[in-house]
C-alpha cells in the first residue's frame, strides 16, 4: 500500500482527491515501473529525462497532449482521460505544453526532501 501512495503522489493524484482514477491502479503502477528504466524501485531525475526523451516523439524539446496521450494510450486506449488528467498535473506552468521546465518544478515537487522517489 506504502508503494501505491507514494506511485499516486508521482503522478500527482491522490485517491481521495480524485476517487475517480481508482479503475486505473493497475495502469499507473506499470507506467512507474516501465519508467524506473534499471528496476531499482527508485525514481530518479535522470529516469524522469529519460522518460521526457520518450514521450517528446518529435524531439522538438516540447511534449504536446497530443503526443503524450498518443504515447501513453498506444496499447491501453482506455487510458486516454487519466492520460489528460495526467498532463494537466504534470503542465506546472499551465502553457499546454511540456517542457524540461515544467519536470524541473514537478520533480522539486515531488522531491521535497531531495532524496529522490523512492517507491519499492
């Protein structure tokens, strides 16, 4: 359980916040582990790059909605509103785009303490 509180608060969605993401528990533990890239259980900022580089398909350096949803819903479609949900959280500085600036400031905030996310 430990595991799954500290998964939604990387993902920024607290279920008693949002009751309605619970049908996505399964879904979002696999998108943390297929993101903790050497399996180590710990979240890192070097793993949260590695995870931009991924979702910016045309590497222009932003990840459009677009591409994020496309990227996160290519083999569970039924994912498209949590991915939306997702995107809104993770857009800090609400330009509708994601930048390197917007992982800096949600890592800092997800980080607090500095000793990355650990969620094993």
């Amino acid at each position: 359980m430990k595991s799954f509180i500290a998964f939604y608060a990387i993902l920024g969605v607290a279920l008693a916040a949002h009751p309605s993401f619970k049908p996505y528990n399964t879904s979002a533990e696999t998108i943390f582990h297929s993101s903790d890239y050497n399996h180590d259980g710990v979240f890192s900022r070097d793993e949260l790059d590695q995870a931009f580089a991924k979702y910016d398909s045309d590497g222009d350096g932003r990840i459009s909605r677009h591409e994020y949803t496309i990227h996160l819903t290519q083999e569970a479609p039924s994912l498209h509103d949590f991915a939306h949900a997702l995107y809104d959280d993770y857009d800090m500085n609400g330009d509708h785009h994601l930048d390197h600036s917007d992982f800096d400031m949600y890592f800092a905030k997800i980080d607090s303490d500095g000793k990355q996310i650990i969620l094993i």
